[in-house]
C-alpha cells in the first residue's frame, strides 16, 4: 500500500513538475517575445529620427558618431548603439518606412523643419503598424534586428523579404543558418509540390530545406516512350523504372542535388511480409533516405498508404541513428494538387506527390524548337 502511495507521489510531482516548468518557460518564451518587439519599436523610432534629419539636411557630417558618443558617455555600458548601428536603424526605418505611412501615433510631433535641433526622447514616434492582411506582421516582430538587417542587405524584392522573415520566425533559424538560406535562394527553389513536411517534420528548418528539395513536376525525356502505353500500368511502371535506372546518373541531375542512388526494388521485410520500394536514393543535403515510387497513371490515394508502409520499415530497419527520418515522393503521371494537399496532412511520415513528363507530352510547339534527336546526339 505504501509502495503505492509512493508511486502516485512521484508521479504527482513529476506531472506538477513538468507543468510548472512548462508554464515558466511559456511565459520566459512569451517575455522575450515582448522584449523584441520593444527594441524592434525602438530601433524603428530611432530609425525614422535619424532619417527625418539626415535626409532633410538638418544634421552635418559626423552627426550620428557624435550621438553614438554622446550615448556611450552618458549612459555607460550601453551597447548596440555605435554610429554603425545607428545607420542601420536608419536603414531598418526606410526599408520598412511603408509600414508607417499614415499610421504613426506620435506622444509629440518631430522635429519641424524648421527646427534644427535633437529631439527629446520621449518625443520619439511610438509606431503602430497597420499592414495588408498578407504581411506576417506576427513573424516581422518575432525575429531579431540581426535577422531583419541581414534579409534587407541581401534580399531587395519585398515579396521575397516577408518569405525570408516568414522562414526565420517558423524555423527559429540562426543567423548564419538564415544567411545560407538566402544564398541558396530557397525562395526560388521552393516547389509547388503538395506534401506535408512542415506537418511531419518536427525540426522547421529541415521541413523548409525539404520542401525546397523537390519539385512538382519533372521532365523524364530519357524514358523510351515506344515502349510505354501498351495498356499494361504494371509493364509501364517497370520500363520507366528501368530506364531511371539505366540512365540514373541523368535521373539524378533532374531530381536535384545532393542525391546518391542506393537501389531498385530494394527489398523490405517485416513479419514474413517482403516489400519492394520502386526507387531508393540518400541525400546528404537531407541527411535521409529519399524512396520514389514510380505509377504510370493518375495519382490514387491508397498509394500513400503504401509509400507509408515504406517508409516506416525504412526508418524501423534500414535508417541510421544520426539520420533524419526517411521521405517518400510518389511520382505519377498526373494528380489533382489540391486533392493530394487534402489529404495528404493525415499522414505523419515525410510525403509528396510529384508528376513527370516525357517528350511523347511535351506541346507540339516546344518540340519544334528542340533540334533533332539525331543532332543532339551528335553533340553529345
């Protein structure tokens, strides 16, 4: 009976223990949250200040340097604000000015024109920011001054400016993740594929890399089309499989970077029962097993009951501990996008349907302008 009582005790408090600890970091979390949009205002503010005069001529050269050490004698050990940082609040405000335009409460009106003097502090501008419904205004107040000046150095499109913000909010990135995010231009690369990585994969930045990994469609013009259509689905998907793996290394270079070929009908086994995953590659980029199963026809939803099947005997019994949970693309001939996106969020392995092409689909237009085959061969 004591054992009992002992067992529910610890139970008690551990279950006391884990909400407790859960509500302090909440409200740690939540805390500096606030902060961060505080300084973000603030940096705002100053921003606009500092433009408002310098762009109007109120103030000569090395004003701001004289501010910055003005700042650092009378309130030593402030940090952050060197003339250097000055500017890029400058920068910060212009970049973003449109935020604020028309929707400014100010405490006190800024200096006029007219005037040629420092305005006090507390007559700084205290911004409130009204933006189109589409603008991630939770996401613009969420990440760091660092992440926000690195996105407006490197990235000059505003549509492609409210992604990256979007990404280093969601994914928590650090600022040289962010900043090899941008080089890699994710905001091209990321494809229309439906699937459910951010869904399925825990870690929000291996679901971006993921997503930005494949695309919805892919052009297979190696595949011997003679051969295909013969009204036999099961015969179809086997020459298109052996014609992937006959020229794999162009498979690969369509499919994207990164990938090495581990093998066809590569073979499964659970409780006496075999399986064969059509195509299976790893990625390094991903550090995962990538299964492609290949269906010549329209996409049909008991084949992500199967690609599932795959992937969690994969990840069971053939994926390494310091890898990253295996992914599944079926690869079909044709698919209803939006459909596929419905249902797809059911699932809880790594998934997206793709569709390809071969020459036999290309639009009689497009084909003209490609030479010959025999020519291209020729310079091959």
């Amino acid at each position: 009976m004591d054992q009992t009582n002992n067992i529910n005790t610890t139970k008690e408090l551990t279950d006391a223990v884990e909400s407790i600890k859960r509500a302090i970091l909440q409200s740690q979390q939540r805390a500096l949250g606030l902060i961060n949009q505080e300084q973000l205002a603030l940096y705002y503010s100053i921003g606009q200040f500092i433009s408002t005069n310098t762009r109007n001529k109120n103030w000569g050269k090395g004003f701001i340097e004289a501010i910055s050490e003005q700042l650092r004698k009378e309130l030593p050990g402030l940090r952050g604000f060197s003339a250097p940082s000055l500017r890029k609040m400058r920068t910060f405000y212009e970049e973003w000015k449109m935020l604020s335009d028309n929707s400014f409460v100010q405490t006190n009106e800024l200096a006029t024109k007219q005037q040629n003097l420092f305005v006090r502090t507390n007559e700084l501008p205290i911004p409130q920011f009204k933006i189109n419904s589409d603008f991630p205004i939770t996401a613009f107040l969420n990440i760091g001054f660092t992440h926000h000046y690195l996105i407006l150095s490197k990235v000059k499109d505003t549509e492609q400016r409210k992604f990256y913000i979007q990404f280093a909010a969601d994914t928590k990135a650090k600022v040289e993740d962010l900043e090899r995010t941008i080089e890699d231009d994710l905001y091209s690369h990321q494809g229309k594929l439906p699937n459910n990585f951010t869904k399925s994969i825990p870690d929000k930045l291996q679901a971006y890399r993921t997503i930005s990994m494949f695309k919805d469609e892919y052009l297979l013009d190696f595949i011997n089309t003679e051969e295909l259509f013969i009204r036999d689905q099961d015969k179809d998907e086997r020459i298109i499989e052996q014609s992937i793996i006959q020229n794999v290394k162009e498979f690969i270079m369509t499919f994207g970077k990164d990938f090495t070929f581990v093998g066809n009908q590569y073979h499964l086994e659970k409780y006496g029962i075999e399986l064969f995953p059509d195509l299976l590659f790893f990625n390094r980029e991903l550090a995962a097993l990538v299964c492609v199963e290949l269906k010549d026809g329209p996409f049909k939803t008991n084949y992500l009951g199967q690609l599932a099947a795959y992937l969690r005997i994969l990840d069971d019994e053939v994926r390494k501990p310091n890898e990253n949970p295996s992914i599944g693309i079926i690869l079909c001939k044709s698919a209803n996008k939006k459909f596929v996106e419905y249902v797809i969020q059911d699932y809880d392995k790594p998934m997206g349907v793709a569709t390809y092409k071969t020459t036999a689909d290309m639009d009689e237009r497009l084909k003209k302008l490609l030479p010959p085959v025999e020519e291209l061969e020729k310079l091959l």
